[in-house]
C-alpha cells in the first residue's frame, strides 16, 4: 500500500477511505477467520472449544503467511517475518497485542528475557496464536521477528544469524529434531554422553527424572542460565532456539 502511495499522489478522501476500510476490514477479517475455524459457534465462555488454546490449534496449522516473496524457509530475516505475518496484529496492536514500535507496551514484556519471548511466540500464549499463526516459519525466523519487534520497542536483542549457504542450499528449512541432534553430537556429548562432571548421562531415565519435575521447560531454562559444573548453554554459542532445539532431543531420550 505505501508503494502504491509513493508513485501516485493521493487526494485526501481516498486516503481516508483506505485507512478506514483497514481499519473496518482487518477486525472484520479475523472475526471471520475465528468464525471459520469455530465452526461459526456463537462465543460461549463455557465452551471448551471456544479456550484460547482450543481457537490456537485450529489457527495454527493454517497460517496467515504469504512469504515466498521473502526468501527460502529458513532464511528470512526479522524484519521480512514480521512484514509478512506479525504486522497483522502487532501493526496496529490488535488482541491486546503489544504494538510494534510501542516502548510502553513491551517494557514488561521485553523484562521477560528473550528465551520467554521466543518461547511464548513459538508455542503461543493466551491469545497469541503459536508462530503467530504461520506454521511453516521456522524456530529461528520466529525468533528473529522477536528480536526485531523486540528492538524496535526498546530492547537489545541480538537477532539469531541466518544460517548459511548450506542449510539454504538443502532448502532451509531445518527440522528442529535434526538440528537438535546435531547439536547434541557436537556439543551436549561432551559431558552428557558419559555423565562427566555430573551431568544427566544421554538417555538416563533416573538422571533426568528429577530434573523433569517440573517439565521440560523449566529444566531447559535452568540450561540456558547454567547452573553448577553445566555453562550456560552448554557453551554452545548459537541462538537459545538452537539451544532448545539440542536439550529436547536429550530430554525426548529420557521419557
Ligand atoms: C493473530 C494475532 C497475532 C499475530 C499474527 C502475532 N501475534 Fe504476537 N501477540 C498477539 C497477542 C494478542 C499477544 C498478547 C498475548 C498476551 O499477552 O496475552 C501477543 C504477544 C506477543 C509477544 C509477547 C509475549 C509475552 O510473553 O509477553 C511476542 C514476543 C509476540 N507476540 C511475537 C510475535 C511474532 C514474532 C509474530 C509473528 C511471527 C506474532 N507475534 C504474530 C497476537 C498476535
Ligand atoms: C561442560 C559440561 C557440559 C556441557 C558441554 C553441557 N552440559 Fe548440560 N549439564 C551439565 C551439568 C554438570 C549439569 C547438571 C548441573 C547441576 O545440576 O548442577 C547439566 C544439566 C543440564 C540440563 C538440566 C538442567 C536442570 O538442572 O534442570 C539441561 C537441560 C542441559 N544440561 C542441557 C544441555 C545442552 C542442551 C547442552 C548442549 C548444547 C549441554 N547441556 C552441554 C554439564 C554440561
């Protein structure tokens, strides 16, 4: 649409006009779109189809993207991931969304630390569809709209790299269950492989179970902070998705 502005002068009522029919339409867009996927149910709070987890998994698989203009999957940046898919909520603040550019709105969220963010955006939170809807963005593109909303609302986040030629070449889009393995062969295996210096040993039931207690989550937090003999991250210096990625391939070992 600002294309369109910039390369023909506008008189003021058809500005007007498309401001409005945005404002009007992209609402009216998502009453249908939650309509569709509720089966055109009136919203009834007692309704278990009608929780915000219920309405998130019937979005989710769908998706709102149309990113093939932006890059192969895997290898778009923030900025192209948000333009694409968060724009349509966090643009203008819809759902109680934190709107893009906002210092106010995510001053608390940003204090959450990014490993909450991205988690939250990856998995979904309230109404918060998970990868805001577009199931095909991966870990690390989710992430990299998070740093860049993040950003652009007063935090300093460090948007995770786009991988290089090689993930691009097999297509990109890189299975967080391969990633993660490989992570763990090249990394984690030091000192989860054996048990050394304490460590949960890889595929150790009894090791991991207390550690488990109270859900993978909250162990993989603790991994990311460090914690004793184990350094944040394991040492492993890519991003916290990638992080994530290596400890539930070894958490899936031990269940
Ligand atoms: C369908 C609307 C919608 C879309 C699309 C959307 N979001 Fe959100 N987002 C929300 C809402 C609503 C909230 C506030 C949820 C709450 O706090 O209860 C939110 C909150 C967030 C938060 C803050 C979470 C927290 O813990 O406070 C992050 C980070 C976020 N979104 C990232 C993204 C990213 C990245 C994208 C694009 C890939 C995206 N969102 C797309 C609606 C959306
Ligand atoms: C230098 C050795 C070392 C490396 C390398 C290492 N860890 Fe650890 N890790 C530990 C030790 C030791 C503990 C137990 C810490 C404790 O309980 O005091 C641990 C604990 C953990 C936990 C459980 C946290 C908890 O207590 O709930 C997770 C998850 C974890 N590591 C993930 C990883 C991942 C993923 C990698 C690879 C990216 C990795 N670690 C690499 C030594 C290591």
């Amino acid at each position: 649409m600002s294309e369109a502005q910039a390369e023909s002068p506008m008189s003021a009522k058809a500005l007007i006009g498309i401001v409005l029919a945005a404002i009007i339409g992209i609402p009216v867009f998502i009453i249908l779109v939650v309509k569709l996927f509720t089966g055109g149910m009136a919203i009834e709070p007692g309704n278990p189809s009608m929780t915000n987890e219920a309405i998130v998994a019937r979005v989710q698989p769908v998706g709102f993207a149309k990113l093939d203009d932006s890059g192969p999957p895997g290898s778009r940046a923030g900025k192209a991931v948000y333009e694409n898919v968060c724009i349509s909520c966090h643009g203008a603040g819809l759902a109680g969304s934190p709107k893009f550019g906002d210092a106010g709105a995510w001053g608390a969220r940003i204090s959450k630390g990014f490993a909450t963010l991205v988690e939250h955006a990856t998995k979904g939170f309230n109404a918060m569809p998970a990868k805001g809807g577009a199931a095909d963005l991966t870990d690390d593109e989710v992430a990299r709209a998070v740093a860049y909303m993040g950003n652009a609302g007063g935090a300093k986040f460090t948007e995770p790299a786009v991988q290089g030629a090689a993930g691009a070449a097999t297509g990109g889009k890189v299975d967080p269950a391969v990633k993660g393995k490989e992570i763990y062969e090249a990394v984690c295996v030091a000192c989860h492989g054996t048990g050394a210096a304490g460590a949960p040993k890889f595929g150790d039931k009894a090791a991991w179970g207390p550690r488990l207690k109270d859900g993978a989550e909250a162990a993989i937090k603790i991994g990311i902070a460090g914690k004793g003999a184990m350094p944040p991250k394991g040492g492993y210096s890519g991003s916290d998705a990638e992080f994530h990625a290596a400890a539930e391939y070894m958490i899936g070992a031990a269940k």
